[in-house]
C-alpha cells in the first residue's frame, strides 16, 4: 500500500447529495483519532453506525462515539435542538454508551433549534406546495437565517437563562407575528420557551464547553482530529444545485469555519462518494433513473433516508459532478461505498460528462438541463460482500473502481462492500488496520 505518511488532520466529506456513507468510513477512522468533530448541519443528518450486526444511527453526536477512546465534538458551526441531542443521548445511554467526562462535548457558541424554527419550516415548506424544497423539516434553514441575521440563539444563551430571556425578549415578538398573521400558526410565549429550555439546559451543561480551546490544546498536543462533514457538496449553500441546497456550507472550507482549526492545520481531506448516485428531496439529479432499475438499486441498497425514511432518488454513478466536487473540496483521497449493490447488473453506466460542457453550471435550472454522455461498462454477478482485499474483487468491479479513479482524478483509497464496519477493502495506509 506503498509508504505514504499517515496524515493527522483529517476532513470527511460528501461528494455527493448525502448519504454516502460518512458515518460509517468516519467511525472506521476514528480508531486513529482522539478527536472526531462535526461542523456543520444538524439533525437534518443521519449517519448510520453498523458494528458487531447492531446499527446506530446519529443525527447531532459525531460519528466517533462508540470509539471510547475518543471525544466527539459538536463544532460552533452545527445548529443543536437540544430535545432531539437529549433523545440521542439517552439512547446512546441505553445502548451502554459511557458519555460521562470528556466524551461529548458542545460548542457553547453552535446555535440553537427553537421550536419555533421547526414550525416556519414545516409552514415554509407547505407554503412551496409544488415547488418545495423536500427538507427534513428539522428547522435547519430557520435556525441558520437566525445565525446570520444576528437574532439566533446560542448554546451558551441556552445555559443562562436571563440570557436566554432577554434574547427570547428581542426576537418573539417578529417570530410571532409571522407565524400567526403570515402563516395562520400559534404565537410563543417566552415563559413557555424558558420551560421549555430548563431541563434540556440542565442535561446538555456538564457537555457544554469552550470547544475552539479545546480544540486548539489538542492540535498543539499533536492528537489526531477527524472532521465529520453532514450532506454533501451538491447541497452546500453556495455551491449546490440552488436553491435545492441545505442551509450551510458542506464542503471542506466549512470544517475549519465551523470548528476553529485553521486551514494550515488540515492534512488530508477524503471524499465519500458512493458507487452510484443518490438524492433525496427536490432538485436536479441528471444521472437519476426514474425506472424499474432505480426503484431496483432503492430496494438493494436499502436506499431510504436515515433521517425522515423517505425513498432515495437513484441513477448512475456521475464522474462529471464527482470531478468537480473532488475540486471544490480539495479531496485527497476517496472512499467509494456500496460497491456490493451494483453486483448482478449485466452492464453499467458512468456519467463521464456534459454534452459541450467542460465545467459543472451551478444552480438548479442550469444543472437540469445538462445532457449528461454515458459509456457503459460491464457488471459483475459475483456477490462481494466477503471481499477484503482488492485481489478478491472480480476483474470486472475492479475496472469499474479503476475507470472512476482516472475519471475523477483522485485515487480510490478505500472500496465498501457492505455496510458493517468491518465491510471494507483498504488500499491506502490511511484506511489499513495498524
Ligand atoms: P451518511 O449520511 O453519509 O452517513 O450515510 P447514511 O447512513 O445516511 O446512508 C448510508 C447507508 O448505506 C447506511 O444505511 C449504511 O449502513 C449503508 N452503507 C454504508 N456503506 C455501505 C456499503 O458499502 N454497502 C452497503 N450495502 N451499505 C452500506
Ligand atoms: P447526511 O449528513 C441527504 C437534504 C434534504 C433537502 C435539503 C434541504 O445524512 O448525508 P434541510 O432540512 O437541510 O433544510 O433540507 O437537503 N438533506 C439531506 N439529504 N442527506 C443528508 O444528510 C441531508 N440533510 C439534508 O432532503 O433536500
Ligand atoms: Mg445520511
């Protein structure tokens, strides 16, 4: 696997629309890490954990946790609903997870999901009728126009509650005026809110801490860092498929942003893409198979969302989006997942382009109108599930894994080939057991 230096700073992303499988090629990582750090998103995002045949599936704790010799840090860059954390936690606790002393800690400066974000989402979205963006309804997109309009609430805010007063104080009463005569919704008290808040703020306190410091003390300390990315590059907020795009930014940038760590303190930065596409929600997809086989692939894969369990859009793996995302992320090596899904199709096809294109257009219309230029290529009927080394796979997945690293231009540093954490075929040091 040749004898390149293992890098310690390392970004997760998605290369696609999400769910590619960052959860779980995060917690393979993190057996190397002392750090694992989310940096964005929230709960909009659901990283599934297969270990030992029992799945977990987290929304707002890093990827890390059930490594208990790491700590999972909820980054300045993430919006927290402090009910739906508290739901997780205890559901960790159930499965005997030990989240006491540093294991879980939360940026007192990450934003707050009120209740009422979670309502204008839900009425923003039925407002769309047709024309809806498909959000997880989580209140992701309220809670960040908040952060930047200057009127958000953040943890630290949550944990003092005359703090939490005087900003409720500010805010509720625009907040209420639009839910009710806009959207024909209930008003909020504040002294509803504050009880509200209490015992979610008495849970969260003994996490809550100054993560940027502790951050900075780990890196000087030369621990590894591992940075888990939610959604992928198409639904980041500048550069995704507009205004089919989550409310932040998703790509690598973000990562230090939304946690503190300067760019120069990054080493390496790995892409997760998977074999084929997916999507879910609304928005251009030009590789989708709208057809017998995507609804094939969505029955294979299991291709329903982690988070709100709707059907996942499939299609073609599509090198020219992945090309770009590779750029727009700085990606220095790629995990390719689900390989084992494609097995039995007599032949496949890869998107290598556009037709007279020679970049990706970005924003929704531009990239639905893109032709897209397939070449097929053949399948494979092994079943590879049972595979661990590259060797193993048969001559025609292992062309297929070869012709998406030229058409991609970064090395495929890991396969999976099911979605245990032992489900994988290394071939870069930076995936190999030690
Ligand atoms: P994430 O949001 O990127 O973490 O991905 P999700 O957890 O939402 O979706 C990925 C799904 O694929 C999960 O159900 C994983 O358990 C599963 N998975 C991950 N890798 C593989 C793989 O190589 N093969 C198969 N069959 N499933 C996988
Ligand atoms: P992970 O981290 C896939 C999609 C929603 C919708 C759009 C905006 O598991 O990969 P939002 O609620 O964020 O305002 O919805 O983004 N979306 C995801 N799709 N995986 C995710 O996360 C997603 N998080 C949001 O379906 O189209
Ligand atoms: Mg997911």
């Amino acid at each position: 696997m040749g004898s390149e230096k293992l890098p310690r700073n390392v970004i997760i992303t998605g290369l696609q629309w999400g769910d590619e499988g960052k959860g779980k090629v995060v917690d393979l990582l993190a057996r190397k890490s002392q750090h694992v750090v989310r940096f964005q998103g929230g709960n909009n995002a659901g990283h599934t954990l297969v270990v030992a045949g029992q799945q977990s599936i987290l929304h707002v704790v890093p990827s890390g946790i059930l490594h208990p010799g790491t700590t999972c840090v909820v980054g300045n860059g993430v919006v927290v609903d402090p009910e739906v954390l508290c739901q997780e936690l205890r559901a960790l606790e159930a499965k005997g997870v030990d989240l006491s002393g540093d294991r879980l800690i939360i940026s007192e400066q990450a934003h707050v999901i009120l209740p009422y974000h979670r309502t204008l989402d839900d009425c923003r979205e039925t407002a769309l009728g047709g024309k809806k963006i498909g959000t997880t309804k989580k209140g992701i997109g309220p809670t960040y126009e908040d952060k930047v309009a200057r009127r958000g609430v953040r943890v630290g805010d949550l944990l003092d509650e005359d703090a939490l007063r005087n900003r409720l104080l500010a805010v509720l009463p625009e907040k209420n005026r639009i839910l009710t005569e806009w959207y024909g919704d209930a008003a909020h008290t504040v002294e509803e809110l504050l009880a509200w808040a209490r015992p979610l703020a008495e849970r969260l306190r003994p996490h809550v801490r100054d993560t940027v410091a502790w951050l900075h003390r780990a890196n000087r300390a030369g621990d590894r860092i591992l940075f888990e990315g939610a959604q992928g590059t198409f639904l980041d907020v500048d550069h995704g498929t507009y205004p089919f795009v989550t409310s932040s930014n998703t790509v690598a940038g973000q990562a230090c942003a939304g946690t503190g760590v300067g760019p120069t303190d990054i080493h390496a930065i790995v892409g997760i893409a998977k074999a084929y596409t997916t999507r879910v929600g609304a928005g251009p997809f030009p590789t989708e198979l709208d057809d017998d086989l995507g609804a094939r692939i969505r029955e294979i894969g299991h291709e329903y969302g982690a988070t709100t369990g709707r059907p996942r859009r499939c299609g073609w793996f599509d090198a020219a989006l992945v090309r770009h995302a590779v750029q727009l992320n700085g990606t220095t090596h790629v995990a390719l997942t689900k390989l084992d899904v494609l097995s039995g199709l007599e032949s496949l096809l890869i998107a290598h382009a556009y037709d007279g294109l020679d970049s990706v257009p970005s924003g929704a219309e531009a990239l639905a109108a893109v032709r897209p230029v397939y070449e097929e290529v053949p399948g494979w009927t092994e079943d590879i599930t049972g595979c661990r080394s590259y060797d193993e796979l048969p001559a025609a997945c292992r062309a297929y894994v070869e012709r998406i690293e030229t058409l991609i231009g970064v090395p495929v540093g890991l396969v999976s080939v099911g979605p245990g954490r032992d489900e994988v075929i290394p071939r870069s040091p930076l995936f190999a057991d030690d």
